[in-house]
C-alpha cells in the first residue's frame, strides 16, 4: 500500500502525487497538528484558514474516490506514527514543502523510514510557474539578480501579454501609472466574503479553545477555504474590481483595508488557487475590455513576475538569507507591532487592521510596517517573523525575500536597488492617514513633528557610510550635505526622542 502525504499547504487537485495512487487501496494523508512547535503563535485567521481548509480538502478529495485519513493529533510524528500502525504503507510519497525548515525535517524523517525499509519518493509541488530547476538559469551567480529580467523572460515563455515577441501595448510594466493618491470619495465595489460553514465553525471553536492567547481573532472569518469558493472569490475581482485595481493599488484609505486588492493571495499560497489560471483568466479580462491594460499587466506582474521571482531567491539563498542583517540593525520589535497602540495614525490603522484581517495590502507591509521598522532601525529577524505569524498568506518562502530584502535592506540590495524608506511625505501623499494624526507631517522637530521625518534623515546619516556611494540615494545625501550641522543636531536629537519613546511605548 502507498500513502501520499499532504502537507496543510499543498491543497491542490493537480498535484502529481494524486495521479501516482491507486484510489481504492491507497491512503492521502493529512495530519492536522495543533503543537506549538508547529505552529507557534500564528494569527488565529491563519489558523482557521488552514484547518479549515484541509478539512474540506479532505471532503473534496473523498467526494473524488480517494480514501483519506485526516489525523487530528498534536504533532505530526505523532500522527503519522499512527498511520503506520493503522495502515502500514510500503512506500510514501510527498511533494516537496515549500519552506526550507520543513525540508530538512523532512530529510531526516524520510532517512530513518528507509532505514525501517519504507521507500520514500518526493515529488515538486506544482504550486509556482517555474520549476525549481529552472533557477539557476534564470538567476545566475554570475550576474545581477533583477525581477525585470524574470519577468519578461516568463511572459515571452508562456505568451502572456504579448503580441509576437513584444508586449501589448508596447511597455512591459505599467508600474508608473499605478501609483495613484487617493481622492476625495473614493470607492470600490466590496470582494466577495465567505460566511463560515460548519465546518469552519467547528475549526473557529477548536482555535479559540486551544489557542486562546495568540494574536488576532476568530472573529467574522471570510475568506474562501475550498478551491470553489477561491475560484468565485478571483472570479468576482477580474469581473468587478481588476479594473479599478491598477490605478489605485498603492493608495491608502482609512477604514477600507481591501480597496479594489485581489484578497487571493492566502488561497494561491495553499493551493487553492493556480497562479497560471489566474495569470489567465485576468488576460482574459483586458481582451473582453473589462479591465484597462495598466490595471491587467500589474496584476499579472505581482504573481507571474513578483511572486515567482521571491520563490526563485529563496530557494539560492536559503538557508543563510533568513540571518542576512546588512544594516547590523538590533532594536526589538515594539509593542505597538502586537497592539497597534500609538499616536502615528499611520501604524495605528496598519496594525490594527492587520490584527483584526491577518491582512493589509502591499503598500502599507512595504512603506508603513518594513519601512517604520528600517528607519528605527528595529531586528529584521524580529520583523520577518512577526509578518510570518500575522499574516494568513505569510509562508517563509514569500515573507524572508519580500521583507528581508525588500522593506528592510538587509540583504544589502540582493532584491532591491535601494532601501525603501521615506519621510512622512510619501504617506501623506498617498494616504489619508495623516489628516487625522496627533502628529504634524509637515514638521521635522518638535513635540507634535512626525516621527517618520527625523528618523528618516537620521538613518541616512546613520548608515551614509554604506548608502552614499548607491546611485538612487546620491540625490537624498545632496540634500543631507546642504543641511546644516546644526540642523543635523537637531534631526537626530529629534530622532534619538522618537526612539526612546517608542522602547517606552509612549511614541
């Protein structure tokens, strides 16, 4: 008898496991394990969504002739010691998990069952667009790494977008004209939600009872937990919101957490979802003429070129990138990260709203969370594990690249040509969080000045030593060198204020 091993995010009918087992006499196994040590303090929404979503994959696949055993156990060892006992499998076979920890557990456990004579086959999960072999090509060790180049080597490679060997419209990206402020009124049509079923309650009830401390609530949980529902849920946004996606997706507005955002992203990364269908199916869209090309190629950038270009780096630079610390930064990560308690309505909006959906867009993970914690000069390990347990889409693979690299720098510029930070000024503008602020974004020092705008001159002359010579900093330090040396004075002193209130959490 062979037993397929499913892990809680390979929830996916097309998995090539599936394909090599016979439906009658072999077992799919998922294990639901509820240690500690497996899931630490995760967000109890990241919990929901993946009990519950394994819980209906299994229904899902018995409804397609497999027969299952779904294991409520403490931890995985345990459940599957308890498969063998029940089922005794000659042979295994699992996809590869997509994190690195997981894998090398999986090295040691897949050893010592055929030292037991157990033959072990793993498979690659078809979870991403491109095959992990494919890498080293893609990214060579001999030359810079650049999403651009990815990017467009996927779309000629699986004709997306394109007219002959050029992209529509003639430009592959159109980034530059997604940036749009928001204005006055602004409003989109509400994603499709998700009512929880009974069985979903029945995980609501178990998460609250055994996980009653962690982050976040249980509370209204709407996101999709089976392939239909994420289906109707991508179905709803390229048919009603894509198009008001583009101009908007780096916007900000109080008390509107979704806008016109594809909220996908926590099923695409379970498996719910195929990244190429979706890629698809907004293609699909722009030739139907409901959505504008702007708001179709950036949609199809985050996931075709984005997402996949974050797997390819840590899957090259795993496992030394989760301790990369450029910027040699030390300050632990604040209360109001858990709390959302502070007077920066910025942070006060972003966390909270994180603490409620286990979700906030791009923007407001890039350039209020990453950048706030860079310019405090705050742990980046603290900070990538904090977005690894708040956020239901959050899995080692997108997290450690995207705020590692991306919102922090410490990678020292692997994922980005420059740090992503900011003055207040950036927020303001495409916000409107600061119009109800204690602080004062127009000011750099004193009582009421917004914290961003010292901290920001202060990090840059902090670290001028090594962000001087960067190109795309050169216009920012002329404009440190015309300031004078007591205005210098002032702005760190300001800054030094910021910070000690902030350990005090009184900022």
């Amino acid at each position: 008898m062979k037993t397929l091993w499913l892990f809680g995010n390979q929830l996916s009918t097309s998995l090539k496991g599936l394909s090599q087992i016979n439906q009658t006499t072999d077992q799919v196994l998922l294990i639901e394990a509820k240690s500690r040590a497996v899931w630490k303090d995760y967000h109890k929404k990241k919990l929901v969504l993946i009990f519950s979503a394994m819980r209906h994959f299994a229904r899902e696949l018995r409804a397609l002739g497999y027969q299952v055993d779904y294991r409520e156990v403490d931890s995985f060892q345990e459940g599957w010691d308890a498969h063998v006992k029940d089922y005794q499998p000659a042979e295994v076979i699992l996809h590869l998990p997509t994190d690195q920890s997981m894998r090398q557990l999986l090295r040691k456990w897949k050893a010592r069952q055929e030292e037991q004579g157990r033959h072990v086959t793993t498979l690659e999960a078809s979870l991403f667009i491109t095959k992990e072999a494919d890498w080293e090509v893609l990214l060579p060790g001999n030359k810079a790494w650049k999403l651009d180049n990815v990017y467009r080597h996927l779309r000629k490679k699986f004709s997306i977008l394109m007219d002959g060997n050029q992209p529509i419209g003639g430009k592959w990206s159109y980034d530059s004209e997604n940036r749009k402020p928001p204005k006055k009124g602004l409003q989109f049509v509400e994603p499709l939600l998700f009512l929880p079923d009974e069985q979903t309650r029945a995980v609501i009830a178990k998460v609250d009872q055994t996980f009653p401390m962690n982050p976040g609530t249980t509370q209204n949980f709407t996101l999709p937990v089976t392939r239909k529902q994420a289906q109707e849920a991508a179905e709803h946004f390229i048919q009603m919101r894509l198009a008001t996606f583009g101009d908007y997706q780096d916007a900000m507005i109080e008390g509107d957490p979704y806008m016109s955002h594809s909220l996908i992203s926590s099923a695409l990364n379970i498996g719910l979802l195929d990244p190429l269908e979706m890629i698809h199916q907004a293609e699909q869209a722009y030739h139907d003429g409901l959505a504008p090309l702007a708001a179709v190629e950036g949609f199809i950038r985050q996931i075709l070129g984005w997402r996949e270009y974050v797997r390819g780096v840590y899957l090259l630079k795993m496992p030394e990138y989760k301790d990369v610390n450029f910027l040699k930064h030390k300050r632990p990560l604040p209360r109001l990260y858990w709390d959302g308690e502070t007077k920066m309505n910025c942070l006060h909006q972003t966390v909270t709203e994180v603490i409620e959906y286990g979700y906030s867009h791009h923007i407001q993970r890039l350039m209020v969370l990453g950048n706030f914690a860079n310019l405090a000069q705050i742990n980046p390990q603290d900070v990538s594990e904090w977005f690894n347990t708040m956020y239901t889409d959050a899995h080692d693979w997108v997290v450690l690249p995207n705020v590692l690299g991306m919102a922090l720098y410490a990678d020292g510029g692997l994922m980005s040509t420059k740090p992503y930070v900011s003055s207040g000024q950036y927020i303001n503008k495409m916000s409107n969080y600061c119009k109800g602020c204690y602080f004062n974004v127009k000011e750099k020092t004193g009582e009421r000045a917004c914290p961003f705008n010292s901290l920001y001159w202060d990090y840059l002359m902090v670290h001028e030593d090594v962000l001087a010579s960067n190109p795309r900093m050169k216009m920012m330090y002329r404009l440190l060198e015309k300031k004078s040396a007591e205005e210098k004075a002032e702005l760190k002193n300001q800054a030094r204020l910021h910070l000690e209130r902030l350990e005090q959490g009184q900022l």
